[in-house]
C-alpha cells in the first residue's frame, strides 16, 4: 500500500488540462518584507478548496494590490467539484490585510471576471467581464467602477466586438485595448466618461490598420505605446506605436538576420460567398516563387477553438508560412465561429459544430479551387481541437474534393467525448447539453463524425496527446482504428 498511486474520487474536476487532481490548490500569500527578509506568509484563502491563479494557465495577473496597498484583489472561481467543471463564474475579491476580511467586488456577475487593473490616478478601478456563465467564449468587455460614486459601468457594451487585453493611459483619460477584427488583432481606443453619473457610453475607434496583428500591449511612455506585433511571415517582435501619427516603429530585430537569408511568401485576402449568401473571409498564404502558370497542391487550415480568432498569428506548432514553404497554397478561412465579424458571428457556431461552420469550410476550398493554379487533385484539411474535429467531419461528408486529412487531438466521437472532457462548462454550451437530453440530439448524431464512419475512404494522419484531458486519447484511438480497419 504504500507504493500505491491510486486515488478515490466522489466529484467532478477529479483531473484538468493533463493532470489529475490531487487535492492541493494554488493559493496568493502575502508576507512582510523588511531590511531584506520575509516575515511569515499568511495565506489569502487559507484552508478554501479553490484555485487562485486560475488553472491551469492563471499567473500574476490575477492578482494585484490596491493603490493604497491596503488591500490585495484576486481572481478566483470559488466553486469545488461538479460545480466547478460546470461553471466559468470566476470573481474578484479583495482581501483587508489589516482585519484579514474578504469582498467579493463582482458579485452578481455571472461569467468570467479577470485581469483587475487601477487606473494610474487609482481612483477607478477596471477588468474584463464576460456575461454568461458557461460561455468561455462570450463577449469580452471592459468594465469601469468608480469608487467615488460606487457606479460600475460597461465601457464595451455598445461596441460589436470583443476584447483581448487592455491598458490605461497615463493620464487616465484613455483605455487602449486589442481586439480581433476582419483577419486581425489592432489597437483600439475609448475615452473614459469625465462623468460616471451620466453613464454616457464612450465613442471607441481603431487606431492601428494593416496585415499584423498587434499581441500584447506593454506599456506607455509619452506619446507612444509600446505593444509586440506579430504576422504570419515574422515572428513576434517589440514595436513603437506614435499615437499621434498611428505609425509603428521596430524597437527589436531579433529576427531580421534569419528572415534575410527566407524566401517571401505571397499573402492575399480573399471573399468567397458561403452556401447562405454570407461573405466569407480567407487568409490565402502562397509559397516562395509562387507561379500562377503552375498547378499546386492546395491545403484547407481549419482552425481549433472553436471560437480563437484566426488572425496573423505565428506559431512554432502551426506554422501557416512554414507550411505554405513546402510548396503548398494554404486557404485559411474566417468561418463562423470566429471572433472579428461581429458578436453574432462569433456566436453562430455554438450547437451548430457540424453545420454551417463546415458548409464555410467547403464553400472556401470549392472557391479557391476554381483558380488554374490549384491542383485539384492534391488537396488536403488539416487541423486540430476544434480542426481535428472539422477534418473528421469533413472526411464522413467531403465527397471526394480531398485526397487526404491531418487530424491533431481532435473529437471524433462527440458521445464519449462528453463523458471524458473535464471542462463540462464547454460541453454544456457548445453542444447544447447532455448526450442524454433529446433536445441536443444533433450535437451527437448529424455533428457527430463518428456516425459517418461507413464514408470514411480518405487517407489520414492522426496525432493525439496521450495526457490531454481536454481531449482525452480515446478521441484519436477511436479514429484512428476506423482508418485502420477501413484500410
């Protein structure tokens, strides 16, 4: 017995992301510091079974300290087991270190509430918050409480997008913030009300345009922010960005040595009409030399999620240009599902997995297809999570536009997935409930890739992490056993 690793479980969230539970949870403390040594950390939710980071990505912004430094405010979803897997409704809290009392500052709110930030004047107090609980995909808006007043305000409510990130300028009179849009992620901009009690809704633009997209911002010095920009031909970089002129400036070229000595690929935009007269948007990435007079292997990207943005992103596991570089042409379509076209395109593909989403896919191969230098012969899907499950499905309904798919950690049979997947909040959103529940039947029969194994005859290469609990091994096996015995 002593060399046993069994463990009992009698709830949910009995393992996350690619580790079993094991009944510790990561806890913020706070301890003195003085003439260079720490006095004793007092834990800040001492002896609570919940999470503070988030799991299992939430790091140092999910805590911060009071302008004051009277106080300490933290992110954390205080719910344990079952509740937990089914539930995104994290809060922030804010924990007296003189009397050791906590409040909970979002009470009421109901989906995800992180990334807690003063303004510089710390007379307001700002974070992200999404309204529905068990949506990880809602929109992402910005709210404003005024400690004065009392007053919490929906700077973001009006705006028909969702936001990524965001920062305050230092004067407190702006919100700089990134967010998706048409293929990419800009800067934006709002002016924050001067009267709180008027609750007027502020005016918010773009102020940065072109093919990159802008990841992170760093911080303001004068009148410039300092932000790292990415696109799918260079690798991330620090950028000057002059708010007066809304030009960006290399501050770092790390990188520019290594991209001297490779070839350029060509990148395009491209709409193509969808099956229900809807403009569908294409990332279109060419591969070095590209000649319109030859014929080339042509690659549909199906991007995971389901609801990440695909934008100009660059990636050391899916590398669009390294792809493109091998000699194919790479389509990489916006489908529905995606953030950067509005909220209700973004929302459009919950319960409809196998539906429209997968109509876009097609519609955007049959278009690009019509281009002489396409090779129809040699096409192929790939992707993964959300991909993956795309390129199943497309295998059971492609008719054979594909001579071949590359699956990675992708759900293949949708009933077992439900009852193997560890963050249920998911599940219950994006296929409508439970397999058992007959209002969802969809979800597991006409969007299920595995009722369509008899149509399987399509060469496939499937990858599958054996400890990713989003997507438990079983997803692969099963798939991949289909192929095999489908020869």
């Amino acid at each position: 017995m002593p060399k046993s690793d069994a463990y009992i479980y009698d709830n949910l969230d009995y393992r996350h992301w690619d580790t079993f539970n094991d009944g510790k949870f990561n806890h913020p403390f706070v301890a003195s510091y003085s003439n260079g040594k720490i006095g004793d950390p007092v834990d800040l939710l001492k002896d609570q079974p919940y999470y503070s980071p988030q799991a299992p990505f939430g790091g140092a912004e999910d805590f911060i300290w009071s302008p004051d430094s009277k106080a300490i405010l933290y992110v954390c979803k205080k719910k344990f087991g079952t509740d937990y897997a089914v539930s995104t409704n994290t809060d922030i809290y804010r924990y007296e270190l003189s009397s050791g009392t906590t409040t909970n500052l979002t009470e009421g709110m109901n989906g995800y509430d992180i990334a807690p930030s003063y303004s510089p004047d710390g007379k307001s107090l700002t974070w992200l918050s999404m309204k529905t609980d068990g949506y990880e995909s809602d929109k992402n808006d910005i709210i404003l409480f005024d400690k004065s007043s009392s007053i919490r305000l929906n700077l973001t409510a009006h705006w028909d997008g969702t936001v990524n990130s965001f920062i305050w300028s230092n004067d407190n009179r702006k919100i700089y913030f990134t967010a998706a849009t048409k293929g990419t992620v800009q800067l934006f901009e709002l002016e924050v009300p001067s009267n709180i009690k008027s609750k007027s809704l502020p005016k918010i633009q773009q102020i940065s345009t072109g093919d990159f997209d802008i990841t992170g911002i760093v911080g303001q010095t004068g009148d410039k922010l300092i932000v790292t920009l990415t696109k799918f031909t260079r690798a991330t970089e620090v950028f000057s960005f002059d708010l007066k002129n809304k030009s960006l400036t290399a501050v770092t070229k790390v990188n520019d040595d290594k991209y001297a000595a490779i070839a350029e690929n060509k990148i395009e935009r491209r709409i193509t009409k969808a099956s229900d007269g809807a403009d569908l948007f294409s990332w279109v990435i060419y591969p070095p030399n590209f000649d319109p007079a030859k014929k080339y292997p042509t690659i549909l990207y199906c991007e995971g999620g389901p609801q990440s943005a695909l934008t100009q992103f660059y990636s050391f596991r899916w590398n669009l240009q390294l792809i493109a570089s091998q000699g194919y042409i790479v389509i990489a379509p916006n489908r529905r599902g995606m953030p950067g076209w509005g909220v209700k395109w973004n929302e459009a593909i919950s319960q409809d997995w196998g539906g429209q989403p997968i109509r876009d896919y097609l519609s955007a191969i049959d278009d690009i297809s019509k281009e002489t230098y396409v090779d129809t012969a040699r096409r192929a899907a790939i992707g993964a999570s959300y991909g993956g499950y795309s390129v199943y499905q497309l295998a059971g309904v492609h008719q054979n536009r594909f001579k071949t798919f590359i699956a990675h950690n992708g759900l293949f049979d949708m009933r077992s997935w439900y009852g193997t997947t560890e963050e249920l909040f998911f599940a219950n959103h994006e296929l409508g409930g439970a397999y058992w529940d007959s209002k969802n039947e969809k979800s597991y029969t006409q969007f299920n890739p595995i009722e369509k194994a008899n149509n399987w005859h399509t060469p496939i290469l499937i990858f599958q992490g054996g400890k990713d609990y989003r997507v438990p091994i079983g997803q692969g096996l099963a798939a991949f056993q289909l192929a095999q015995l489908k020869k």
